[in-house]
C-alpha cells in the first residue's frame, strides 16, 4: 500500500483535497493518504517532521488551485517566498528526496511556470500534470488513480472475501457451529464517526472484528491519533499511534446502549497517565 502525500492550500483547494482522499483510500486502501500536515504538535520542529512524513511517501501530490500561485500572508508577502511555508517545505523535501511529484491543476488553474517559483521550487515546473474537472470528476480521479499506481508500483487494494462451507452430512450440531461462527465474524458493527463530548470524534472503519481508528482533535479538527482496534464481543482493545508525534493510546473500550455508546480508558504514552472515554455514535461516514 502507498502512502500518498497530499500536498495543498486551506485556502486553495481544502474541498478537493477531502473528496479525493476519500477516493485514494478507497482505491488503496484505509491509511494510504496522508493530509493532515496542519496539525504538527507544539514544540515540534515543523520542517523535521515534514521531511519525515515526506520520506515515508511513495508519491506527493501537488494540489494547485487558481490562488496557489498568488496566496498571500498575514503580512501580504506571496507565502511561496516564504522558506517556513508548509506547501513549499513539503514540494522541496520531495524534490530533494527524489520522491515522486504529480501536480494536480484544479479549478482551471494553469501549470506555474519556472520563473513564477522560487529557486528550491523551479523543478516542480518540468514535471507533467493532470487536471481534475468537476464536470468529469470520475473519470480524472481514474486517471490519477491509474498514475499513482505507475508512479508508486502498486496495485489497488483487493476486498477480503470469506467463504463458508457447510456440507449436509455433518448434521445438525455442525450447523450449530456454523452460526456460531457467524456471529464470531460478524460482531456489532461500529463503523462511522463516534463523537466526543468536546467535538472530537472518532472515524471508525470496520472489516470484521478488525478496526482501523482515527481521532479528529476537538479544537484542531485534524487528525492527532491514528491505529486500530481489535473486537472481542462488546469490547474493543485499542491500540493508536499520534500522527506527529512519539507516544499513543492504549486500553479499551465497552460497546454499550445497544450499539450507541463507546466507554472506556486508555493510557496516554509516553507519560503514562488515563483518560477516559465516551463516544456516542453519530452515524456512518
């Protein structure tokens, strides 16, 4: 599975970036797409991590709307001229790794050219690009997604299957075990946002008695805990990584309320303290 960078502007092109995330994951894979570069944690060293999310990629993508080029800062300077910008940290650590770059032209935005960059920025000009268009969305998502896979070596995701056989000459008491089993791997479905009380939430994606787990900050809204989650009954062992960060969650939580509530408690690491939790089901995404 590749990991996919998504490199853009709030400002810009944030509406595209979500939907074609969405895509990228579905094709690929849950955790194939990384966007959430905003929420580095305080006293983190912003141009480290980056460079180090960036290693990870197979391909970064550049999302390049009509105000890119031309977005500006608090003090009206052109934020590309800025050497502490993100989008700029993120396309140059890429250049300069030799990580594959695919610029994507939205909103009928026009591929800048080498003397509208700065210096660190003048390959990103060379390199070809593709066009996404609302009017023919699917089909450009296609294309990219056919691209990333050249680009990344890398086929889409299968669907696990599952299969059950169950021949009539085994009798009743095999049926018994039968339907047995099918509860066991068809527990309480889960999937979809789980909300905290602060407005975080949950996004849970479920396949089995398997969990793939990521919490939105409250305040942030960008994803801050990132894992999985492995059911047994009505309880689920929880197991996240932070996303910029060292350290994670561990512990459990109850499914409760008829499938509604999710209560618990993890340790927080490295520092090792609790936190309780309780998500109420808001439903699926």
């Amino acid at each position: 599975m590749p990991v996919v960078f998504l490199s853009y502007r709030r400002a810009d092109t944030s509406g595209y970036a979500g939907r074609l995330a969405t895509a990228l994951e579905q094709h690929f894979g849950y955790g194939s797409v990384f966007h959430d570069i905003e929420a580095i944690a305080p006293g983190r060293d912003y141009a480290k991590v980056i460079d180090e999310a960036v290693a990870r990629a197979g391909v970064l993508l550049v999302l390049i709307g009509d105000t890119w080029l031309s977005e500006s800062g608090e003090e009206g300077t052109r934020r590309l001229d800025d050497p502490h910008d993100f989008v700029r940290l993120e396309v140059s650590s890429a250049l300069r790794r030799g990580t594959p770059v695919l610029p994507v032209l939205l909103e009928g935005a026009a591929m800048p050219g080498a003397s509208a960059l700065p210096p660190a920025l003048e390959p990103l000009a060379r390199l070809q690009a593709i066009e996404l268009s609302d009017t023919r969305w699917d089909y450009d998502v296609g294309r990219l997604l056919r691209a990333v896979e050249a680009l990344t070596e890398t086929a889409p995701r299968r669907p696990r299957r599952r299969m059950l056989a169950v021949t009539a000459s085994m009798g009743v008491a095999l049926a018994a075990g039968a339907a047995l089993w099918w509860l066991a791997v068809h527990p309480t479905d889960v999937s979809g946002r789980w909300e905290f009380p602060d407005g975080g939430y949950w996004l849970i994606v479920q396949d089995g008695d398997r969990l793939a787990i990521e919490e939105v900050h409250g305040e942030s809204r960008q994803v801050w805990l990132r894992g999985t989650g492995r059911m047994d009954g009505n309880r689920i062992e929880v197991d996240l990584d932070a996303v910029y960060d060292r350290g994670g969650a561990r512990g459990h939580v109850v499914i409760e309320a008829g499938g509604q509530v999710l209560r618990g408690q993890v340790r927080m690491l490295p520092r090792g303290y609790s936190r309780a939790l309780l998500l109420t089901k808001a439903g699926r995404t």
